[in-house]
C-alpha cells in the first residue's frame, strides 16, 4: 500500500515539474538571459521604447490572417517566412513576454507549438515588471541571423469550425469557452449573433490570472488544478474565445495541467458569424 501511494504521489509529482517548465519566473530568466531567445510580442512602437535585453520583436499581429474577419492563425507560408526571419527554429529554446496579460503571450505560445516548436515557455511577468525591477533592458533592434526553419502543423493543437462541430456531439470531447460570462450566456457579442456553441461550459480566461505587488502574474499549478479540477483528463478538450487569444490562456493553463488541449484560432468570430451553425443562448435579453 505505502508503495502504491509512493508512485501515485512520483506520478502527480512528476506532472506537476512539467507543468512548471511552461513558464519561467523573472529571476530565473534574468540570471540565465543568454540561454533563450526571447520574444516580445508588444506593437513594435512600444518594443522600441524599450525591450528585455536580447528579445526579438514579433508583434502579436503577425500570428492573424486576417484578424479584422476572425483569429485564424497564419497560413504556414507565410508563418515560415516570418520565424525565418526572426532566426526562429522548432529546437531554440524559447520564451515569450508581453505586457503582463499574458493573453498575446499565451497566443503566440500556443502558435509555436502549433508550428511544431517544442521548447516554448512563458515568462511570469510582463515587461513593466522587469523594468520595475531594475533589470537589463534595451532599445536597440536585436540582430538575428535568418534561419532554415520549415513549417509544419501540429493539428492536434489546431481546432478547426469542423472538428468543433464533432465535438459538440462526441462524448470524449470538451468544448470550454474563454469568455466573460456575460459573452457565454449571450448579453454581449463581438459576432451577429449571441451565445455559445452548444456543450460548451464556461471558464473565463480571467482566472487563469492573479495579482501580485501591482503585477499579473499567472497562477500557480495549484490554483489551476482547483480551478480545472472537474474536467476530466481523458477527454479532449477544445478552447475557443472571440479570436483564438485569450482562449490561448486556457490553452496554456491546461497544457500546463497535461490535458490534451486544442485551441480553435477562428473562434466565436466564425461561429457566431455563421448562421449554419447551432447556438445556445441562455440569457433572455
């Protein structure tokens, strides 16, 4: 029995290393700076004022289409032609900052991974932290040396309108949307119409998040496993939001948690949009 016990409480134990080598603390990026190639996913403008030393400049923009029609993700031509660019490859060890969301970051987190990178975190802290902190920053451009990248596409990472719609109906599948409750009942839209998609539950991507000394901060594997504690693990579940960014923070929390998580990048924009597809709405307004 103390055995079994033994490799249950190795078993969780492990999970949870895992799940911390997801994100990286401040301290520890900025007593170990040369070792990633760090991103900065602000509007160029603000990176220009003022980045971490050694971060790339990537725009969260460059990860949408057409981010004015729905959250589709880059095509992979294009997307290849940007981490090229960027001197950005599948093995680099990667980290990404934004400006303490972490819904841009958690984003882009999400696309690398979805673009076959396999050793992506996210930093615990957004940028007005390090400065706050007094760390090395900077406001020169980064050089980069142009890389032999080639896309690929992980589609288990990858919700689409069509493997969505199967999740409605399947029973080894789950559908979470990221909204505000508000959005999830149906009082507010940022499509035609107001709702959900049908099965889906609620779990804003708010509460992925807390405050610490003025700052966000994302939560700690504990909260999470509270937070998520009646989903089951052996369903596959399927994130979505309005435009596929900040479902990307419940992307990131429950692949932190080892859940089989996809997130759907044209989102309720799609769905909502298309008068084919079944809604519920539970509000009366």
């Amino acid at each position: 029995m103390k055995l079994k016990l033994l490799l249950i409480f190795l078993f969780f134990g492990f999970l949870s290393l895992n799940a911390e080598d997801l994100r990286l603390q401040i301290d520890q990026l900025s007593k170990d700076i040369s070792t990633y190639k760090i991103i900065d996913v602000r509007p160029t403008a603000e990176y220009q004022k003022g980045h971490i030393k050694n971060a790339l400049t990537f725009p969260i923009a460059l990860t949408y289409n057409d981010k004015s029609v729905n959250g589709r993700l880059t095509e992979p031509n294009k997307m290849q032609e940007t981490l090229r660019k960027q001197g950005l490859d599948v093995n680099d060890q990667v980290v990404i900052y934004d400006d303490g969301t972490f819904f841009d970051a958690a984003r882009l987190f999400w696309g690398l991974e979805v673009y076959g990178f396999k050793h992506v975190k996210l930093l615990n802290g957004g940028f007005e932290e390090w400065s706050d902190l007094d760390l090395p920053v900077s406001k020169e451009n980064t050089e980069t040396k142009e890389s032999a990248y080639i896309a690929s596409v992980d589609n288990k990472k990858l919700a689409t309108k069509f493997s969505t719609q199967i999740a409605t109906k399947s029973p080894f599948m789950l559908i979470m949307d990221a909204r505000s409750y508000n959005a999830y009942i149906g009082e507010e839209s940022n499509a035609k119409r107001f709702g959900h998609i049908p099965e889906a539950i609620s779990r804003p991507a708010t509460h992925n998040i807390s405050s610490s000394n003025n700052f966000s901060k994302l939560k700690d594997i504990k909260e999470l496993e509270e937070l998520y504690k009646d989903i089951d693990k052996s369903k596959k579940i399927i994130s979505y939001c309005d435009i596929g960014r900040v479902s990307s923070s419940n992307y990131f929390a429950l692949r932190q948690l080892g859940y089989d998580v996809a997130n759907y990048d044209a989102s309720w924009k799609e769905w909502g949009n298309d008068s084919e597809l079944p809604i519920v709405t539970i509000s009366k307004k």
